[in-house]
C-alpha cells in the first residue's frame, strides 16, 4: 500500500496549474492558451512545468516528510501589436498566483526577445518559483 507521502507528491502540481489556468483565463487581457506543453499554433501560450519534485527531509515514520518543488512558467508571446507589454502583463498575473496566493519563493528571471522563428518581434518570459510541501497534510509552506 503506499503512504500518503507518496500519493499525494503531485497533487500541489495539479491544484496550482488549475488554478493558474482559471486566473488568467478570467484577468488576462488577451486570450491566452494555458497549458503543460507548448503549442506552436497558439500565438499566446503559458507553458507550466515541475522540472523538481524532491523529497528533501522524512522521519523514520514518514509522518514529517518534506518535498521541495520547483516550477518553471513560460509565457510566448507573437503576433501581438505589443508583444512585450502583453509578456509583462502575463508575467504580474503569474506572480500574483505563485506569490501573491500561494506564497512561493521566485519570480521573473527574465523577458527576451526571441529570434529563432519567423516572427522577429515575439517574446518569451521566463518565471520560477520554488516551494515546500507537507505530502502527508497537502500543505504548501
């Protein structure tokens, strides 16, 4: 049988990309595509990842075990009258779920242009943001 640790290590990921996903469908300003994979038909898209799920501490009744999580949002930005506007704008509704409700460490490390495509005036956002986790309580600290 396994332990709640275990059962309940990914249940942040999926509680926080819903929620990501809800908040900037009902603030965003422009119709944007939230998803776990990048989709190159889209010419908005946030692309939300957990590249880190590690368990950091456990006692020897795992009843105080904790994970560290790490997660990576990518904002892509084309075809917009203002690309880089719009990727600032997508990178403050991020922060405000990742620090703002549920209080993680991190935020923007950066909004670049990207020229490795057609489009010469898009841009791409790069945010992380880490936090730990109480698997046997789903408590996010």
């Amino acid at each position: 049988m396994l332990s709640n640790e275990i059962k309940n290590m990914f249940l942040p990921s999926k509680e926080i990309f819903l929620t990501l996903k809800d908040y900037i469908n009902k603030n965003a300003n422009v119709e944007t595509y939230v998803s776990r994979i990048k989709i190159d038909t889209k010419d908005i898209v946030i692309v939300f990842s957990e590249p880190h799920n590690v368990l950091q501490s456990k006692s020897t009744t795992h009843d105080n075990t904790i994970r560290t999580l790490n997660y990576n949002i990518e904002i892509f930005c084309r075809n917009q009258k203002d690309n880089y506007a719009i990727a600032n704008e997508l990178a403050i509704l991020v922060c405000e779920v990742m620090q703002g409700y549920y209080k993680m460490m991190g935020g923007l490390q950066g909004i670049i242009p990207t020229f490795d495509g057609k489009n010469k005036d898009s841009f791409k956002s790069e945010l992380r943001f880490t936090s730990n986790f109480y698997p046997n309580q789903n408590k996010l600290f």
